[in-house]
C-alpha cells in the first residue's frame, strides 16, 4: 500500500487507541475492574500500529480508485480484527468468531448481537460497543470523501465545488467531519441527558443515533424511552442521521452556499412528509403517533429499534423504507432516495419522448437546476442491479443453510442495509449466537458489502475481470 493508505488507516487505529484510553479512565472511575486487561491490549497494540502506519514512509504515487476502494475493504476487514480484543478477552467467554462478529456488526452499523441479556454484560464493555459504532461511522463517512470522485457529481456538488478531490481537499473535508461528527454527537447527548435519561443511556445513545447502528445499552428501548414524550424526541433526533451530515454546517453558512447544497436534503424532506402522511392517513389504526412516528424515523434512517406497540403487519412497508434509505452524505445506508427519484425521472422522460418526440425534456431537479448526469444514471443503475444480486445471493446461501426463506429474505435486506433486526419487520428474535459458523461468515462478509457503497463492487469486479 501507498502512504496515503496507510495514513488513512493509521488514523483510525489512533482512534481505537483513544476509545480504549477512554474505557479505561470509565473502568478504573468507576470500579470496573474485570476488563480492564482487555482494553490495555487493545490500547497497546492499536496505537503501535497506528504509529506505525503515520510514521512508515512510501514513494508518494498517485493513488487510483481501485487503490482507493481496496484501503476501504481493507480497513472494514482489519479494523474489527483490533475491536474484538475487548470481546475476546471479556469475563463473558465469547469465542473468537463471536467477537469478530459482533466487532463487524458494531463498525458496520449494523447492531447484529451474539448477546442475549444486555444485562450481563459489564458496563464498559456496552460503552466499547457503542464506541464501536462511532468510530465506524467516521470511517463510513471519511471514505465517502475518498470515493466521492467515483459517486456521481450530482451528489458531490451537495459536498463541495471541486472538480476532483487531491489528498490536501480530502483531508480538509477529513477534518470538517470530524469536528461535525463530533459535536453533534455531544449535541445528542445534552438533548437526551435534557429529556431526563440516564447519562450512562444518553452517552450510549448518541454514538448510536450518530452512526445510525443498532447496539442498545439495555434489552428493551422502552425500558429507556418509557413516555411519549420521551419516543417523539428521540424520534426527531434519529433524523440527524437521516439528512447530511453537512446540512447544519450549510445552513449556519447559508450566505455562501448555492442551492445545489440542499438539494438532496430538499428532497428527503418532501418525501419524509409524503410518507408520515401516508402511515397517518392509511396506516394509523390504534391512533397510537408516537409509535409509528418512532417506527418510520427509525426505518429510513436505517437504525431499527422499535417499540412493542408497532403494528405488526406493516413490517414489509417499514422494509421498503429500510432499502430506501436517508442521505447520500449520512451514516445511513439503503439504495438512496435521490438515485431511485433520478432513475424515476429518467424513465419517464425516456417514455415520454418516445410518445411526443416533438417535446423536449430535461432531467433536472427541481428548484436547483442542476442536470441528472447520464453517467450518473447508469451508476445508480448499477447500483440498484448489484444490490437485487446481492439480497438474491445472501438470501440462498441463508436458506441453503437452513434458514426459512422468508426470514433469509428479511435479514438479507437488513444485512445489505446494515440495520438491526427487530420486532417491527418480525424477525426480532433471532440469536444470533446460536447460528452455525457458516451463517455468521456470510452474514459478516454481506455486512461490509452492504457498508461498502455498491458501485465499487463494480469497479473492483471490472479491475479482475477485464484487461483494460
């Protein structure tokens, strides 16, 4: 690897070795003595490699794309390696699959548990799950700024008015995320400690809420948010993690931004209230608002939980928002909004044109003016094509291993869109420990697909399969 990459992933072995410090200073504070060991190794070992990487000098090359996309994999494979130590290590005889598993799980987003009573587990050892999630969203959204130049441009004006990303831009955008991603996790903290939760559950929380996983620091949510007016707040805040990360930022310095910055979240906006009046207006039987607003919020920001109350049979619904998705520039997953909405626009002009060849359409979106580039909609194309392979693949390798087929459909979705299971699509009560050693390899192997954005399978499929 070039020394670009190994920067790039030395950073976050230094981010590991702060999160261990930080366990550390909590276990010692607060009298948690059984798995400190645990996180001195994995202090130790995280920074030696940390400082290692930064300080290793390499010929300074051009990095390309497909390099780019390999340090990505790269980091989604041995970064959880480093994570585990705490689970391997812990009091609670986790075997050294189980531990990889849940490491994958927590830096992929996706909130997949091998734990069957949260209750159990020691306390700093819930916080490294949660900080297991935090830290794989900065790593989600740093290599969105590494792949921007390969996404499409519609999207990448949302970010920034450069041509292309050289390493001084990457790390100026780097930086922004971070202190973005930082502050709004202390902003989700103070509203959930203001709502009159525990700060041991607002602090779990907000790394949760931030980087749209799926760990909880207890068994039920409801045990945490046990009013309305608790669920509702929560609620909205779930939706920091469905808009752009940069909408904030934006709006603050309004003044020297274009219209072209707020498209998508423009649109996400529209369609989030076109589909709360839809559950509202159709769906809202027991007229119970907070439970489906919870339900909704939590769907298409790709997090999950739900309460008890959720109606049972709209769990197919709740997936579809699932596999739609929030924000380009968010550390939620799904196919996108925006691409489903170009591809939609693309169609049925297509058709049109066809039907009156006489008028002239534009694909543009409405109220910016920017164009739909063609290239970006065969990328979102592809994308979705890559996608409707992957979910058919996991799905039979899950059913070949003895797995239903309907809940090999339902965690295939999941999986691909790295969202917790729960009650609300009725496939909340799979244990996850109890799975044969094969399901665990290609849940965790979809896992990091469905976290790497489909396109670059694409491009690293194109590198093997073809000379030029």
């Amino acid at each position: 690897m070039n020394r670009f990459s190994l920067n790039f992933l030395g950073v976050f072995f230094l981010l590991i070795s702060i999160l261990s410090f930080i366990n550390i200073i909590y276990s010692y504070y607060f009298n948690l003595y059984l798995n400190i060991d645990s996180y001195l190794y994995t202090l130790f070992f995280s920074l030696i490699l940390g400082v290692v990487f930064l300080i290793t000098k390499k010929n300074e090359i051009k990095i390309t794309n497909y390099e780019k996309i390999l340090v990505m994999i790269i980091g989604y494979i041995t970064i959880p390696m480093i994570i585990s130590i705490p689970f391997y290590l812990s009091i609670n005889n986790i075997s050294l699959l189980d531990s990889y598993f849940e490491s994958v799980s927590g830096f992929t987003s996706t909130g997949f548990t091998i734990f069957e009573n949260i209750k159990h587990i020691d306390k700093s050892l819930i916080l490294w799950r949660s900080a297991s999630q935090w830290i794989g969203g900065i790593f989600f959204l740093f290599s969105i700024v590494l792949l921007i130049d390969i996404f499409d441009n519609s999207l990448k004006k949302s970010l920034t008015n450069f041509i292309s990303f050289n390493t001084s831009e990457i790390l100026k955008q780097s930086i922004k995320i971070l202190i973005l991603y930082t502050s709004l996790t202390f902003f989700l903290f103070i509203i959930l400690n203001l709502i009159d939760l525990r700060v041991f559950d607002a602090l779990n929380l907000s790394m949760t809420i931030i980087s749209s996983g799926g760990f909880l620091p207890s068994n039920d949510i409801e045990a945490i948010l046990n009013s309305n007016f608790k669920q509702i707040i929560f609620s909205i805040l779930m939706l920091i993690s469905f808009f752009s990360l940069f909408l904030f930022y934006n709006l603050i310095f309004i003044k020297n931004k274009s219209l072209n910055f707020f498209t998508e979240d423009f649109y996400l906006f529209i369609y989030l209230i076109f589909v709360i009046f839809i559950f509202f207006t159709f769906f809202n039987y027991d007229n119970n608002f907070s439970a489906i607003f919870f339900s909704i919020i939590s769907s298409v920001s790709n997090i999950g939980f739900s309460l008890n109350n959720t109606p049972s049979n709209l769990h197919f619904i709740f997936l579809i928002l699932v596999i739609i998705g929030g924000s380009f520039f968010s550390t939620s997953s799904g196919v996108r909004f925006l691409k489903i909405y170009s591809l939609i626009k693309f169609s049925v002009n297509e058709i049109l044109s066809y039907s009156k060849p006489k008028h002239v359409y534009t694909n543009k979106f409405i109220f910016s003016g920017s164009n739909i580039d063609q290239s970006d909609i065969s990328k979102y194309f592809l994308s979705i094509l890559v996608f409707i392979l992957s979910l058919f693949i996991i799905s039979l390798l899950l059913t070949l291993s003895n797995v239903n087929f309907e809940d090999s459909f339902k965690l295939g979705i999941l999986t691909l869109m790295n969202t917790v299971n729960s009650s609300m699509y009725s496939i909340g009560d799979i244990n996850f420990a109890n799975l044969t050693i094969q399901n665990k390899f290609i849940l965790i192997v979809f896992m990091i697909i469905g976290r790497v954005e489909l396109i670059t399978l694409l491009i690293i499929g194109k590198k093997f399969l073809f000379k030029n």
